[in-house]
C-alpha cells in the first residue's frame, strides 16, 4: 500500500500530484474523468523527448474539443510513490490550444490499471493498493 498525502487550498482547487517523468518534476491534475494521462508537448521536450519519435498520433477529447495527441512510451513515470517503467503518455501543445494552467497535465486512469485507488478528502490522503 502506497500513500500520498494532498493539499486543495480552497474546495474549488484541482488536487495536484506531483508526479515525475525521467526525474523531471511535473505537477498532474488527478482526473477519474481521463482515460489517459497527459501532459504538455512542452514538459516532454523539457524531459528529452523529440516529437519526431512519438509512437503515434491518436485523436483524444478534451474541454477544448476532440484533438490530435502524441503518444510517447517514456522510460520512467512516478506518481504516488509508484514508478512504472516504458509506460505510454499522451502529449500536446497546450498554449496551440489556449490552455494556460498552473500544472501540466492530468494523471488519468490507465496509470491506476488493476489498483485501488482511494481518495480521502476528509484526511487528505490518496491511497493506491
């Protein structure tokens, strides 16, 4: 069992994970909503990705509407204290589409697979079994 803990300034904020990909820090919206984590094209050139390497373009939805998105497998990605190797994220350019955030990216559902994951927001305490 793996636990984080988590803070929401106010009950309208997002709950941020901070979240790594090749050691490079990255601050992920948890989203039960998204099917795949995502983040900016941005955060993985910063990490040492070429976009001319992506695996694929898949189209994904967003609040933005439905999109094309790169598909990299990254050799590291730790969230929650859990590191998975050569997992697939989805990529795209944020600011292309009018997106300033004060994260970037969401953490979605194919990072949990086969676990539990808990949220308790009475203790602010984000459990994954």
């Amino acid at each position: 069992m793996k636990q984080q803990t988590f803070t929401r300034p106010t009950a309208d904020s997002l709950l941020v994970i901070n979240c790594e990909i090749d050691a490079h820090d990255l601050a992920l919206a948890l989203d039960t909503e998204a099917s795949h984590t995502t983040v900016d094209l941005a955060a993985l050139i910063i990490a040492g990705y070429d976009i001319t390497k992506a695996e694929r373009i898949i189209q994904i939805e967003t609040a933005s509407g439905v999109i094309d998105a790169y598909v990299f497998k990254v050799k590291t990605f730790k969230a929650i204290s859990t590191k998975k190797n050569n997992i697939e994220v989805c990529a795209y350019d944020f600011f292309s589409y009018h997106l300033i955030t004060d994260f970037d990216g969401v953490l979605g559902l194919d990072f949990f697979g086969e676990q539990k994951l808990c949220i308790d927001f009475k203790n602010s305490l984000l459990t994954l079994q």
